[in-house]
C-alpha cells in the first residue's frame, strides 16, 4: 500500500493437486474414472477453498525473489521484474492469456500484468487486482505479496475447475502502487471509455495478511461490499469498514473512473483497539502491522488465519459476483508410483497408460505434475505422446531456486490417438539437488 496518493516450503501434494481428480485405485495405473463423469450436465458454480498451502508457496517465491535481488521488489529493481515473470509463468501455463504493459515512471520501467481468462461476457468483465511492487526497504511479503499471492492462487482455482464464468473474468498485478498507484492508473488512462464501461466491478486485494489483523471491507460499492461481508458472517468473523487505505491503493484508479470497487484489507500502522482484539483477538495498543513498508515484511510476519480467510473470501466474491458453471470433470488416469531423479543425471520417466477410449486426445489435455524437488529449476519436464511427440511443460532455469513442480498444464494433445502409453519425462540438469516424482495424471 502506498503512504499517499500522488528456499522452501513444504511438500503438500494433496493440496497442491486440489482441483485433479483423487486417485481411483492404488495401483500404480489406476483405472480412469467412471465414464458417466464426462457426460454429467454442468451444476451451479460453488467457489472451491483455496489452500493456504498454495498461497503461502507463492509467499516463500516472493521472498525468495526479494532475498536474492537486493531484499526487495521495488519498481526499476530486479526483484519486481522476476515477481512479474515468475507469476506469468504459472499463469501462461494454466491457460490465461497474459499481457505485459510497459510503463514509464521514475526514470524506470514499470510493469504490469494482465492475465483473462477465456470465455464469459466480453460486455461484462469482474476484475481483481494487487500491487505486486514492494518499497525499496524490505521485501513487501504483506505488503503487497500477500494480495498479490491470494488473486494468484484464486485465478489458478479458476483455471483447476475450469470455471465457466457469466461473465469474462480479468486479474491484474499492478507495478509502482507504492509510487502513487502509477501502474493500475496508467491501465485505467489508456482504456477507452468503452472498455471502461465493460468493467462491471473491480476488487482490490492489499494487505490481507497482516501479523495482528483485523477485517475490514470496503465500502465503495453496495454488492460488492454486501458479497464479503455475507462470506465473513458466514464463518462467524465481524467487519469493519475500511477507512486506512482509503484512496491509498489502486482500487482508486478504477473508482476515480466511475468503474465499481470493493476489497479487503487486514490494516497497516493504525493501532488495533481493545474493543478490536475483543472482537479479532490480536493486541491492543500495537499497529496491525508493525512491520509495515519496513525491512521486517517477511514471511515470518503473515498471519495465516488472516491469509486463509480472506483468499477463500476472495474466491467467493470472484464466483459469486461472476455467475458461473463449473465444467464437469474429465476421465483421469494416474500413476502414483515414485520415481527417483537422478541429480545432474539422465532423464526418467513415469508411464500413464490409456486404453479403451476412441479418437485422439483432446486439445485441452490436463497434465497433473506433483515433482517434489529441492531445487526445481534443475529440471527440464516433458510430456511424450505414445507415438514419441515431445510436448515441453518446464524448461531448465537456473534462477528458480524454489522446490517442487507441483501444478498442472494443459496441452493440445489433439493430433495423437489417445490410447498409448503416455510418459512424463524430467531430467535433472545441474548438480547437488535431489527428488523424485511423485505422481503424474493425465484428464481427458
């Protein structure tokens, strides 16, 4: 949030395949799953939990990035631009189409990132965003990677149920907020009125995650503002307006537009009152967040419980507010068996095999990779088609000292005889790190 207008975590892999189908027998090639499951009729959209798990490995990649480009993600410093490139890469491979807008400000570079899922109403577009820049003093792990990692983590559930949203849906990572909101305010400048006019409502996610949080909602927006506090009623937790950051972050560039807003936020440096931590627990007397825009902004001052709940509150606004149908699961086949790679070795595999179905594979074949790794941009990662096609999932990356692959790409697999034996092929290209794979599906 901006002062004024002008390698590790651990291996999940239940969570982080949320959204794949569970395993339909413990054999190491499991029969898919009932045929009727391709046929169901779609049912009413309900928005999936989003796991905290997820969120927080986003987390430990932002402070990994901070850690090793000068202890921040500041706008025209290396850190913001691998913040922009690492959240692309996982966007581009969950299907979104991804576009980087350039700006200047400062005398440097700024970015933004726009990412839109396919389908829904062109005319009609729900929109959620965060600033994804930190100051110059810390690695802004609250403030902003907390929302930044929360509408991440939300648009890849999107992508996991293949959401089938009224309207189109749009998620956004604005660069130099802490600038004076410059990135969402040179988007919203370059819009024509007419784009404008499509946007139906836009949420902000700023600093969800703060050490003695509270809950507060803003007030912008009658639905919008209705939609989270119903969700937090909900489960039981109390609301306030918000009225911190009131003009403060980059819902303001929408709404000085006339486009609707709304948002959450869990405080910066006010101080939490005693009728406050009666009501969220916490400490009274101390700031909602004490290590605000300072070096201390670290993974180690997230309040999970905070972060949970607003990135379900999220998801909830997203699915509610956009209308949706969830599109029925395909037939899944899996390999669970572990295979060892070998460190700095050659390439291995593990085998899906597939009988029993006609004509080709489809062109949105989902290709489930849970790779547990303790350095993951060693590996070199493809899918091999039965007549020997190589499709690349993950290239070789030095700089991504993150672990484990765990997450789920789709491939257009539509010029090859689905029958066959399928494989998933890693090789490890650099010394010193280990792992193995831990399962690999494939949903038609």
């Amino acid at each position: 949030m901006t002062l004024s207008v002008p390698r590790r975590t651990a291996a999940i892999a239940a969570l982080a395949l949320t959204g794949l189908i569970a395993t339909a027998a413990p054999a190491a090639t499991a029969a898919p799953a009932a045929p009727a499951a391709t046929t169901a009729a779609a049912t009413t959209a309900a928005a999936p939990d989003i796991p905290l798990a997820n969120v927080k490995a986003h987390l430990n990649d932002f402070q990994s990035i901070a850690s090793a480009n000068g202890g921040n993600r500041a706008h025209g410093r290396a850190g913001y631009k691998a913040s922009i490139d690492s959240v692309k890469a996982k966007l581009d491979a969950a299907g979104f189409t991804t576009t980087v807008q350039q700006f200047t400000t400062s005398g440097a570079t700024g970015y933004n990132l726009i990412a839109d899922w396919p389908g829904g109403d062109a005319n009609q577009i729900v929109m959620a965003g965060a600033h994804l820049d930190s100051v110059s003093s810390g690695p802004g792990i609250n403030d902003n990677a907390s929302g930044s990692a929360a509408v991440l983590e939300t648009a890849l559930a999107v992508s996991r149920a293949q959401f089938k949203p009224a309207k189109h849906l749009r998620f956004a990572w604005w660069g130099a907020e802490e600038l004076g909101l410059v990135g969402s305010r040179y988007y919203v400048n370059n819009l024509p009125s007419t784009e404008r006019s499509k946007i139906s409502g836009y949420l902000n996610f700023d600093m969800i995650g703060s050490s003695n949080a509270g809950y507060f909602v803003y007030d912008d927006d009658p639905t919008i503002e209705k939609t989270f506090k119903d969700y937090f009623a909900g489960i039981g937790v109390p609301t306030e307006i918000e009225t911190e950051g009131d003009g403060r972050s980059d819902h303001a560039s929408f709404k000085n537009v006339g486009i609707p807003v709304g948002g959450l936020f869990t405080g910066a440096s006010r101080t939490k009152s005693s009728a406050q931590a009666q009501k969220w627990g916490g400490t009274a007397g101390q700031a909602f967040d004490r290590c605000y825009h300072s070096s201390c902004d670290t993974t180690a001052q997230i309040n999970d419980t905070a972060l949970d709940r607003n990135s379900d509150a999220i998801a909830h606004a997203i699915w509610s507010l956009s209308a949706g149908t969830t599109q029925p699961p395909g037939e899944t086949y899996e390999n669970t068996a572990d295979v060892a790679i070998p460190d700095n070795g050659a390439a291995v595999t593990s085998t899906v095999n597939v009988s029993g179905r006609t004509g080709n594979a489809p062109a949105t074949l989902k290709v489930g990779v849970d790779i547990i790794h303790t350095w993951r941009g060693d590996l070199v990662v493809d899918l091999v088609a039965p007549d020997g096609t190589v499709y690349p999932l993950k290239p070789f990356s030095s700089g991504d000292s993150a672990d484990n692959v765990q997450t789920t790409y789709t491939v257009n697999a539509s010029g090859e005889a689905a029958n066959g034996a399928w494989k998933l092929r890693v090789q490890d290209r650099a010394a010193q790190d280990t792992g193995y794979i831990n399962a690999f599906r494939l949903t038609f």
